[in-house]
C-alpha cells in the first residue's frame, strides 16, 4: 500500500486471516486463505458512490503430502447415434484412464443414455477396475439423447455414498440436443441448483458442434462444476484427466461467503457469479476449492456521503467450510474497512488495477452471455448495441479512473459486435464464446 498524509497503515484493505489445521507436522501451512480488497483504497469524500468488495479464497497445493480425500464419481455417458465412430471410442478411452486414476478408497459408477438410461456400472470400489473396464469396453451407440434422466440417474448412483464425507462429482458428456424428457436450460439449471445442496456439483463436457451450449453451462454452473467445450473427440481424455485432476486435488467442500454491510452501506449487485442479496446481506456458495486454486467474488455496494479522513465499515465478511482432509468446519471473519479524501489525485493513485481487471473481465463476460441470449431469441440489433454499450461503458470506467489500459481487453467486444452483426456467427463460435465466459465468470482452469 503506498504511503502519504492520506493513507493510515491501520486502514489497508487487504487481510489475510487463516486458520492454522494440525494435520500433521509436514503439513503446517494456511489451507485456505480469506481476504478482502477493494476496487480503492480511498474513496472520494462529500459524495454517494458505489465500490466494489473482492472476497478472495486462495487455497493451499496440498500435493502429495498427505491422503487426499475419496472420491464418489459417476461418468454419465452420451451413446446416442451421433456419438458413433471416433467420438465413442475417445469417450470410452477418457472413462477407462479416469478409473485407472482412483484407488480402492473411491466409488465409481458410469451411467450411459440414449433414449433409453442405462445403469452399466452401478456405484461401487474403483479397486473392481478389470471388471469395470470390461463394461465401459462393451458400450455402443444407440438412439436419441434422454440427457436430464441420465444426470438423474448418474445422482442416484452419487447418492449411494453421500454420507461418507467424499467428494461427489458427475461427468457429463453430451454431443448432441436433449430430446427425450426436459431439455430446455431452465429445467437442467433447477436440476444443478438442487444437486448443490446435496453438495454434488456436475462437470459438462460438450462435444463437436450439435449439442445446446446453454443447457450445458446452465447445469454445470448452477451446480458449481466446470464446463468444457471439446471441438475434437481427440481432446476427450485430456479434459477428463484435466477435470480429475482437479476433484482429486480437493482441499475445501460447502464453501460459503456471507458479507453483512451496516446501516447506510446497500448491495447492489454480485458481478459474474450467482448469490442471492437480501436486505444489506449478501450470500454466495461454492461446492469445492482445489489446491492451488483462487476463487473470488466481486460485490458491488453504494456508499453514503462521508467526510474526508473519515473511517467507514463497508461489510463483516464470514468466510466457512469443511477442510476435505480432516472434515473439520473452519470459519474466518473480518471487516473491510475504507477511509475518503478530498485529494483526487491521491483517490486515483489508489486504485487497485488487479480488482479492476477482475471486474472488467466479468463484465466482458457478462455482455457476451446477454448477447449470446438475445442472438439466439432472434434479436440480433439488441444483441450487437449490448456489446457496442459495454465496450463504450468500460472504456468510460477506465478513464474517470485514471487507468485506460483497464480497457484494452473491451477491444474484443467490438470484433464480437461485427461477427454478429454479419451473421458469422456459426454453432462452433458460439459455444467458444460461452465457454469464455463461463471459465471467466466461475474462475475455470484453461486446460
């Protein structure tokens, strides 16, 4: 934090409370670190405004020095006739190299679906693996694609082992429309968001071109898993060891943040992520934090008038969950406190461009998802004047705040306006652009 009359070292913003676990003396390190930063260090004085609080959750590459917790996974595995060929030979390839990363402490269960759900492998120890992998061998293609009763079916075989404090994970691989049972996005993202409160999220894999990018997201996001656009059945078991790796690599499970703001201080809005506000409380959940990985959430609050050199709490912040390695509920707590000035050029000088870039990014993404909606409910002017808006928005963001490279990556926004406004914009573009988003939004691996 950088030094002047203007700044007290009691008011930085950054902190960084942790709990120690003893799980062993080679394991002595924060397992997840909880802090809080904001868009400014200082605030204007004598006026209303808004800021932006960004929760962080680092959390500790445990490696190799101790057990991982189990794991409870079912594959749930598109064998419709347009899986025929190389695309069912790699889905086969990735289920079997998946199995043979599991030990004798997980479950395993696959789940196979045309327009009929199919139990091949009922949940059960990965130790079964020959028998196993004769079953996933033995898999062809059949009909249409029943993908809402297979996710239901592949939680059922989750559900076999719910209470064993594991880590619960449904694979989905689709490479086509969901055309026998619910197949719009709203039904498959109730479904997800029922599914999180089990503590089970679902990971989309998306193959080729023909299957509904929306539904997907909507189900992985709502249940807090990954989503993956995979344009080439060769890239299959890459993506299935690149999600594995990470379940197995859990380090934190029903992770909650709760930010309460006192009297005067208002949230207004979660950037990027799903949360609920109600009243001055604010709630955002994730169901896993993997070793290695940053989380954060950005919330936006309006601030009331306040006088130069003035202390003002903006929110106390409540980060829990349950340390996957020892089952034990950890909670931090803190505040976020900020202070204003009648300097502007000392107000500049504290703005942090790495939230602003983290705020930037979800915007970005935020606009290419309500253009992605509006392109495809057929209202391609409104789809093009919301990204041409956004860009123009940012840039003007950028300025006031003294820091216009902020809008160097809006740039992309206005290319995107042009796709859409020629009708360039084909099935595999539009499943990368969502997949952009989405991995910006929910703070995704690019594998």
């Amino acid at each position: 934090m950088k030094s002047n009359s203007q700044f007290i070292p009691w008011l930085t913003l950054f902190f960084s409370l942790f709990v120690l676990t003893p799980l062993t003396e080679a394991w002595a390190s924060p397992l997840v670190i909880c802090s809080a930063d904001l868009d400014r260090h200082l605030l204007p004085a004598r006026q209303t405004q808004t800021a932006i609080i960004k929760i962080n959750l680092d959390a500790a590459n445990i490696g190799r020095k101790l057990e991982r917790p189990p794991v409870n996974l079912t594959l749930v595995l598109d064998r419709s006739g347009s899986m025929t060929g190389d695309k069912i030979v790699k889905a086969k390839e990735a289920a079997i190299q998946a199995l043979r990363r599991l030990n004798h402490r997980d479950r395993f269960a696959l789940v196979t679906y045309d327009h009929q759900v199919e139990t091949i492998v009922p949940s059960q120890s990965a130790a079964n693996s020959e028998w196993i992998e004769a079953r996933i061998r033995q898999i062809r293609p059949g009909g249409n694609t029943a993908l809402f009763g297979a996710v239901s079916q592949g939680a059922a075989e989750v559900r076999k082992s719910l209470g064993n404090n594991m880590i619960h994970r449904v694979i989905l691989l689709s490479d086509g429309l969901a055309n026998v049972g619910p197949s719009n996005p709203g039904d498959l993202g109730r479904l997800g968001a029922a599914l999180l409160k089990e503590g089970i999220s679902v990971t989309t894999v998306g193959v080729g071109t023909d299957y509904n990018e929306d539904l997907m997201a909507q189900l992985a996001g709502r249940s807090d898993g990954n989503h993956y656009f995979v344009e080439a059945s060769r890239d299959l078991p890459r993506i299935f060891a690149a999600e594995l790796g990470d379940v197995l690599n859990t380090v934190a499970r029903q992770v909650t943040i709760e930010i309460e703001c006192p009297d005067g201080v208002v949230p207004i809005r979660i950037i990027g992520r799903d949360g609920r506000i109600f009243g001055n409380r604010v709630e955002l959940r994730m169901n896993q934090l993997y070793g290695g990985q940053n989380k954060y959430a950005l919330v936006e609050v309006e601030i009331p008038s306040s006088l130069a050199s003035e202390q003002l709490q903006l929110a106390q912040v409540r980060c829990s969950y349950e340390n996957a390695l020892t089952d034990l509920h950890v909670h931090n707590e803190f505040k976020v406190l900020v202070q204003f000035s009648e300097d502007r050029d000392a107000v500049t000088r504290s703005v942090q461009p790495e939230v602003q870039r983290s705020v930037v990014a979800n915007e970005i993404a935020e606009a290419r998802d309500k253009a992605l909606d509006l392109y495809n409910a057929g209202r391609k002017d409104e789809a093009v004047q919301e990204l041409q808006q956004r860009q123009a928005q940012i840039e003007q963001k950028s300025q006031a705040l003294g820091v216009p490279q902020l809008a160097a990556p809006a740039a992309a926004l206005a290319d995107e306006a042009v796709e859409f406004e020629s009708d360039r914009l084909d099935s595999s573009r539009k499943k990368e652009l969502r997949s952009e988003s989405y991995k910006v939004r929910k703070q995704q691996k690019d594998y």
